[in-house]
C-alpha cells in the first residue's frame, strides 16, 4: 500500500541496548521496526512531520485481525486495519506531526477480542532560535512619544532604547542609549512611551533606535510640526530669504545699469 504524504524531517534516536517491544503470551506482538527499540524517539521543529515505522509479529497459529491508532499526536498509517497472518510480520508506514512542546505519544493496537498492545513516542520539539524586534505605532502625543516594541522571534529579549530629534534649526533632543526594565517574551507586544517637550517654532523629526542581544535592530522616525508656525517654518525662512534679494535688487535699480549678463531669474525661488 503506497504512502504519499510529504516528509518534510526526521531524527530519530536510538537507544545502544536491545529492549523487546509490546510481546504478547497470545502470539502477537508490536515493536518499532529496524533494530531494538523499546519506544519511538523523534524530534523536530513544531508542525514538521516525521515518518517511521512499526512492526507487527504474529507468531500464533492463528490470524488476528488488528486495529492501530494514535495518541497524544496526529498519527497517520499507511493502514490502520490489517489481518496478521499466523507466522508472518507485517511492517507498517506512519507519520507523527511534532507538536507545539514536548510530549508523549503512543500508538495503539487492538486486536478483535479486545486485546491491546502499545509502543511509546517520545516526542521533541526543536524550536529554531530567532531574534527579532520591531517598532511600532511611532506617535507624538503632547507631552509623550509613545511606540509599541514587539518581538517577532523566538526568543526573551531585553531591548535598548536611543531616542533622536532633529529639527530645522539642528538637534533638539538626544537621549543615549539606555536600557529598559521589561523583558520582552516572544510574542509579545509593550506599549511604552517617552517624556517630550515640544520646541517652539521648529518641525521636528523624532526617531527612535532599539537594539537588543544577538545583532536586534530596528528603528522608526515620525516628523512633528510643533508651535504655531509647524512644518510651515522652512517655507517661511525660504520665503523670507528670497524676499531680502528681491528688495536689494530693487534698492540698486537706480544705480548704475546692469550689464545684461548679470540678469538672475527668480522663477522657482518664489511660489
């Protein structure tokens, strides 16, 4: 019988002393196949599926019809009711999906009078370590900067945070590189903020930059226009500037004339 589904891993462990699997007094019996194991031994990464193998032995005078299933884990069988022929083995595919943690499963066989036989599966669940942070939600609100951190890998993290802020008129506010109270546990999200005092008459670009153990980075900026004049300050003093030149030159019309050389157009420094 064919056994089509896809394996994606599989490790199994075997044990250096030889142990009999699930004999029976009645003639039948169930075991890993491929040399002595007492139980199955797998591990791998959450959701990988792994495949091995059990073997059934009738060694009896007589054919036993039998029914395997899983417990503990989603236990697929390439058959999970055979009839055992007196004298023979019978070998048989299945898969485990590796659940989310350790655990313990088992496969179950029974037979038609009510006869049960059971092979352990030590399960192992291999998380990969990943280190991942971002910044979130960047916002100036009045007296605060607030953000959110989450932490988007597999692992706690401990973050650093540096707040910069840069406006027109050159940096406003640079906080060194501190680190937090809160341990960050994958998964989750912390909302935090920080103290802040608008500048008067200045657009301002706030950025943030956090760093945690293992190379973590990741920043995020958000622009503010504080005071009344806001983000209309740059235009203001670019308007202004060309404004000066527009009068000066008007102040020397009356000088001497200009050669025609020293003309300067003014379309684009003006809206």
């Amino acid at each position: 019988m064919s056994f089509a589904l896809r394996v994606m891993g599989l490790t199994l462990l075997a044990l250096l002393f030889a142990a009999p699997g699930a004999a029976a007094a009645d003639g039948w019996s169930v075991a890993p196949s491929g040399g002595a194991r007492p139980a199955f031994y797998a591990e791998g990464e959450p959701g990988v599926v792994l495949e091995d193998t059990v073997a059934l032995v009738n060694r009896g005078e007589r054919a036993v019809d039998v029914s395997l299933s899983g417990v503990g884990a989603r236990v697929v069988f390439a058959g999970s009711r055979l009839r055992l022929v007196p004298g023979t083995r019978t070998e048989v595919p299945f898969t485990v999906t590796v659940p989310d943690e350790d655990g313990a499963a088992g496969i179950v066989v029974r037979d038609s009078d009510g006869r049960t036989r059971r092979v352990a599966v030590h399960l192992r669940a291999a998380v990969p370590t990943v280190s991942a942070l971002t910044v979130e939600h960047l916002a100036v609100r009045g007296d605060r900067i607030t953000y959110e951190l989450v932490n988007r890998g597999t692992t706690p993290l401990v973050p650093t945070l540096a707040v910069r802020a840069d406006g027109i008129f050159g940096r406003v506010l640079d906080r060194a590189p501190r680190t937090l109270s809160a341990e960050l546990a994958p998964g989750r999200r912390l909302r935090l903020s920080e103290p802040w005092s608008a500048p008067a008459l200045d657009s301002v670009e706030v950025r943030l930059t956090v760093t945690a153990a293992g190379g973590v980075r990741d920043t995020a900026s958000v622009s503010t226009g504080s005071g009344p004049w806001g983000a209309g300050v740059a235009g203001a003093v670019a308007a202004g500037g060309a404004l000066f030149v527009v009068r000066r030159r008007r102040r020397r019309q009356g000088d001497a004339p200009e050669p025609p050389c020293a003309e300067v157009e003014l379309t684009g420094a003006v809206s």
